[in-house]
C-alpha cells in the first residue's frame, strides 16, 4: 500500500468538489458559508461551515431545501448528496440572516488506477509492490496479471527475473472487467544503486495513518530499514501512523543491503480542525489460523457515504512477515508462527483505522 495509492484516491474525491468563488451570503448581514457552489458526485459528503464578517465560526441551522429528494445536512453542516443527480440547495439560517449554497450532483465515472504508474525501471531481482485503487465502485477487487518474465502474487508485489527486459503488469476490477490498467517495468542489468522517491513527505492531520513509498534502483536487494524521530510509528513497509500533536516528523529509510544508501522525508503534523466523524471496524476481530491458511476480512465503516466507505488494508508487521493481504481484505498466514495484525483505514478518513488480531500457530 502506498501513500501515493491513497493520495490519488482523495485527490479524485477533492478533485471533484469544484470550488465557488469565495463566500457571499444571501440576505446579508454578516452570514458567509465556506462554499456557494460546490460539485460532487453522488452519494458524496461536504462539510459545510458559516462564518461572520471577520471569518469567525458561526453556531447556525441547517436545511436542505429540497428536502430529503435532495440529501441531508447534519447540525454541523455535514452534507450528504442524494443518489439522484441534480442541483440542490442548503441554507445556513442565524437569526434573520440566511446563506445558500447551490450544490450539483453529478455521476462518477468508474475509474482504477495503479501505483506506481511506470514506467518503472527496476534491477534483477528487484521487487516492487503494486496497488489499484478505485474509485466509484463498491467492489474493490481486482485481479493482477503478468505479461513477460518475472513474478506477480495475488496481491500486486512483482519480483523482477535475474536477466535484463521487459515485463508488463496489468490490473483488472472484477467487478467491471472493461476497467483495466497496466504498467511497463523495464528490469536492467545493476548499476550505480540509488534512491528513487515515488513520493516522500507532506502535510497531514495528526493521528493521520499515511504510507511513504520509496524504493531503490541499480539493487536487487530493494528491502529498507525504516525508522522515525519526532513522534509516531513507522512499520517495516514504511506505514507511518503520525503523532496527535503538531510536530515535524522525520521517517528515515536505509538500504539493508547498501547502508549508506539512506532517504529522509520529512512530514509536517498539524491539529486537525475537523472532528472526526466516521468509524470503521474490522470483522473478524480475532482469528487463529494455520501457516499458510487463508481467511477474508471484511471492514465496515459509518459516519461516511457509500462513495467514501472504501478502506486500504495492510499488515501492521510488514508484508511478507506478517502475511499477504490483498486489497480487497484476503489474507494469507505467514509460515511462522506468531501473532500479527491486519488493519483498515478508510481512504476518506485516514485518521481511524482498525485492527484485528491474527494468531498463527500449527
């Protein structure tokens, strides 16, 4: 899983809120909502905020005009669109002061990615972990093939041949088989190893669940050491569960095999103004299982639209160490006996997750 894999996911879902000009209000007084014309998709939410004249939070009432045809807004201006497209209106009402946004609500286009986009090029050997979000589409499973030389597993991870071509990778949702995506990976003889940075730091709310996806080029051995200062925990496939607090966090990676190859990202944590509103949860929550056994999770999220329910799963101890687990909550044992962790964050909200507990043993 990957940052970059979540970030695409929300920048589709920002993408398609289609900002206003500035705030206004209608009937004047001092009323200014933060939108007054917003484009989403279907079964989408938006939060909603009014302000006074000098943008100080106002305590107003909310309505959808067209009434339930037409969504819903909650007491804290959490609006969720209808299933139908159209245009519909929500009002902010202080006193006799009120504030229209006029919101349309048009149809998602089913749309799949894969990340790392490519061409990527990769040593003999190599290895690189691939993964196919989706947007406007409940199901998220997809299925992965392999074109040329090399290795592809169940959950998108390609290990590169030991001679020097071509391979190419494609993705396919199961659910709609005409979405489809493919990526060239060019596999080269070793050379001078180096960092590649698909994509480093950034800003994020506090408590924010983000994955860093680095790698290394001109190696065969791309495993790397991760580690983390100024608060926060890193797993060993580069997960960064980020401090509560606002804080400059700083993840290094280290190549295993050529330690002096060594990547810093810096990410800056900020308070998040916004409550948390969704929760997800993870079922089963306890599961024992033999090496190698499989099982399927599944995750259940509220507080959020149908649209932005999907989660992105990954294994608290690392692929491979702690499993394979596709996106879609299939999840394989590892060989050794132990305890691990499998966990879900909702794409749409990456400041919750949840963890369920897996026991192998013979």
């Amino acid at each position: 899983m990957t940052l970059l894999l979540r970030a695409l996911s929300l920048l589709a879902l920002l993408g398609s809120l289609a900002c206003g000009g500035g705030s206004s209000s209608n009937g004047g007084g001092g009323l200014h909502l933060s939108q007054t014309m917003t484009t989403m998709l279907t079964e989408d939410g938006f939060q909603f905020s009014a302000t006074n004249d000098a943008g100080q939070p106002l305590s107003v009432s909310w309505a959808v005009v067209e009434g339930a045809p037409g969504g819903t807004i909650d007491a804290q201006g959490y609006y969720t669109a209808p299933a139908t497209v159209g245009t519909y209106h929500v009002t902010a009402r202080r006193g006799e002061n009120q504030a229209t946004a006029a919101i349309q609500v048009v149809a998602g286009t089913p749309e799949i990615f894969i990340t790392p986009s490519g061409p990527l090029h990769l040593a003999v050997g190599g290895s690189q972990l691939f993964r196919a979000p989706l947007n406007n589409l409940g199901n998220h499973a997809v299925a992965w093939s392999l074109s040329g030389a090399g290795q592809l597993d169940a959950d998108g991870f390609f290990t590169a041949p030991s001679v020097p071509g071509t391979s190419t990778i494609a993705v396919t949702s199961l659910a709609d088989p005409s979405l489809k995506k493919t990526v060239q990976v060019i596999v080269e003889a070793p050379s001078q190893p180096a960092f590649h940075v698909l994509f480093g730091g950034g800003r994020f709310p506090g408590a924010t669940t983000v994955s860093l996806t680095q790698g290394l080029s001109g190696i065969s051995d791309t495993r790397l050491a991760w580690t983390i200062t100024g608060g926060g925990s890193v797993n060993p496939d580069g997960v960064v569960t980020l401090p509560d607090q606002p804080a400059t966090v700083q993840v290094q990676m280290r190549s295993i095999a050529a330690p002096a190859l060594v990547q810093t990202s810096p990410i800056e944590v900020f308070a998040a103004t916004t409550p948390v509103k969704a929760t997800v949860q993870i079922s089963p929550a306890t599961l024992s299982l033999a090496p190698g056994a499989t099982a399927t999770f599944t995750a259940t999220v509220g507080g959020l639209p149908p649209r932005q329910r999907p989660v992105e799963w990954w294994i608290l101890e690392g692929r491979g160490i702690g499993g394979i687990l596709t996106s879609d909550g299939r999840y394989t044992a590892p060989a050794t006996p132990g305890t691990y962790h499998v966990v879900a964050t909702p794409l749409a909200e990456m400041r919750i997750r949840a963890i369920a507990t897996v026991v192998v043993g013979p």
